[in-house]
C-alpha cells in the first residue's frame, strides 16, 4: 500500500512539475508558482511514504494476538542457560544467557486513522532477548547477556518518531513491551503479542 502511495504521489509530482514548466515558458508566472508549489508538496508526499515504508521494514502487521517467537530454556549452570528462539518461519537461533528468568521486549507501533488509509496498522518488532535475576543484587552486580533480535535497516520508524515532530499526526502511540519468565527448567513457551503489548505463556513440559 505504501508502494502504491510512493508511486502515485511521485507520479503526480512530476505531472504538476511539468505544468509548472510549460506555464513559466508561457509567462504565467502565478500558475507556475502554485504548480511548483504543489508538485513539491506531493514530492514530499512520496518521499515520506518511501520514508516510512523503509523504516518499518521488519515490523509485523498486528490486527490481532498471534505469536511472535518459541523459546526452548534449557539451564546449563547456575544463573546460565540457553534459550533457542525458533521464529514463524522455522529458522531458529541458540543464544546463551546469564540470569534466572528469559526477557524479551519489542517495539508497538500504533497509528491514527489516516495512516490506516495508507495500510499502516499496529506493528510489531522484536528488539531484544536476555536474562533477568530474580535476585536485586545479582541483577545489579552479576554479568548480563542481552542479544538483539530486530533486523537491521537503514532508518528505524521508532527512532524517527522520537526524533521528528512532525510523524505525530500519523502515530498514536508508540512504546516498548518486556515480558519475562523463569527459567530453571527445559520448557517451551510462547511468546505473544497484542496492541496491548508482550505477553508469554507456556507450551509443555519437556
């Protein structure tokens, strides 16, 4: 939908600039004026469509829970243990985590009705997986793993919405979400996601 949008807007753009041309060649220097001024307009239009449509690159359209990631826990020591993050689409990855409990957070993204006219609904994207001590002086003092689970890209829709102002108007919300679990056993859990954030369940026993 954003494609369509680029392409459309840029597509007008360059018709207005071209009306712009042939009016000054013409001598009518107002309609000029008010075609460059409105081809420059859809050009920022485009170029903001493209903009957003690069920077939520890896974020995940959310219309209702589903889940985002399987995690295997497996303790290996005291305070350690592996957690082997299988995705959707069946790859996985084995990371190798200090702490008692298995952390993740993500990014929501939450957009207002006229960003919903051009495709944009709640989003999604994992951002990190680590371990959490149940302990307040083994979480402040001991050694802590945390590993990203995000997918690099240029421009992060995230971070620009911090940055400028100006994406207000088309974002209603955006926050972070953690959820976290203990794990000091081989188990299996489901980690979920909502418009109202992370959430983590069990699957079995192993």
């Amino acid at each position: 939908m954003l494609l369509a949008a680029l392409i459309i807007f840029a597509v007008f753009s360059l018709l207005l600039l071209g009306l712009a041309g042939a009016a000054f060649r013409r001598k009518r220097y107002m309609g000029s004026f008010i075609f460059t001024l409105s081809g420059l307009l859809f050009l920022a239009i485009s170029a903001l469509s493209g903009t957003i449509g690069i920077a939520t690159r890896g974020y995940r359209a959310l219309t209702r829970e589903e889940t985002a990631i399987r995690i295997i826990t497996e303790p290996i020591a005291p305070h350690r243990f592996r957690a082997r993050v299988i995705y959707p689409d069946g790859s996985d990855t084995t990371y190798s985590v200090t702490g008692d409990q298995v952390y993740v957070d993500a990014h929501i993204l939450k957009w207002k009705p006229i960003a919903n006219f051009l495709g944009l609904h709640t989003a999604y994207e994992l951002d990190r997986i680590g371990g959490r001590y149940v302990n307040l002086v083994n979480e402040r003092d001991s050694v802590r793993a945390i590993f990203s689970l995000k997918q690099d890209k240029p421009i992060d829709m995230f971070a620009l919405r911090t940055r400028y102002a100006l994406l207000a108007p088309f974002l209603d919300a955006e926050y972070g979400s953690g959820t976290f679990i203990a794990a000091d056993r081989l188990m299996e859990y489901e980690v979920r996601v909502s418009t109202t954030g992370l959430l983590i369940r069990p699957v079995e026993s192993r």
